[in-house]
C-alpha cells in the first residue's frame, strides 16, 4: 500500500470514528498530493519521494505557524497546529539522527567533490536527495555550510 492509500484508507477510519482534526488534516494532505499532481500533470504518476516531499512541505508549513502563534502568544493555535503535526509525522519516515546526518553529508560531500563554499549548491542538492523528508532542509544546510567552511589554522 503506497502513502496515497494508506491516506485515503486513514481518512475514511477518522470519518467512521468521528475524530474530526485528524480527517481535517488528513484531507488536507490529500489536497496537497493531489495539488501536487495536477502540476506534474495528467498522465504522471507521483513518486513516493514526491509524496513525501509534499507531507514535509506541510510539515514544515506547521512548524512555521507553530513559531508565528508562539510569538503572538495564541496557545489555542500552538495546540491545534502541534496536533496537526504530530498527524502529519505518522506518515514521514523517521527523522535521521544528527549522527546519521552527519554520516551522509560526509560521504555525499565526498562524491559530488565539494571543497568549500562555492561549491555549497551542490552539495545541498545530492544530500537534500538523499534525505528527502527525512531531515530540516534548515539543519542540513547549517551542516553542510559548517563542513565547507575553512577552519582557521592555528598558528
């Protein structure tokens, strides 16, 4: 069962069982995917990497809401928009460790050849592949900027 069914099989269970934020946010991903698809086009099946960056997209778009009501000090918000979220992390893979983070931007800077700064796009390209919804493309990036940064010599 790819991540679409699986979806659509939890949007009818939330309806049968009345549990009206998760059909609300489940529906919402939906319309995300099928957004998604619609820009692809007709006869283009989506990838399941594409899915997934759809979901992080949403993810991402509550994290922000998630800092904005924070500031504006609406806890009402910050609960909703938590709970959507921890809705919508059921159906992300698990996120990497820094560790395993850390493991992967050493050997994607290895083979793309990054040597410093310039060569950031890159790097950022190959790693953000390769965790796609699986790492914040924020801490990638302050990682992959720190590892091409030239470390000053001590003298």
């Amino acid at each position: 069962m790819n991540l679409k069914e699986k979806l659509n099989e939890d949007m009818r269970k939330a309806l049968r069982k009345k549990e009206v934020l998760r059909l609300s946010t489940i529906r919402l991903l939906l319309a995300a995917i099928k957004n998604l698809e619609i820009a692809k086009g007709k006869d283009k099946e989506l990838k399941e990497s594409e899915l997934l960056g759809a979901l992080s997209s949403e993810a991402k778009k509550r994290k922000e809401a998630i800092e904005g009501y924070k500031r504006g000090k609406r806890e009402e918000l910050v609960e909703k928009e938590t709970r959507e979220l921890e809705i919508i992390k059921e159906y992300l893979p698990e996120e990497l460790s820094p560790e395993e983070l850390e493991k992967i931007i050493e050997e994607t800077i290895e083979e793309v050849g990054a040597r410093d700064l310039k060569d950031m796009g890159k790097a950022m390209g190959a790693v953000m592949g390769k965790t796609k919804g699986r790492a914040d493309g924020k801490v990638v990036n302050q990682m992959v900027r720190e590892r091409l940064t030239p470390k000053e010599e001590e003298e």
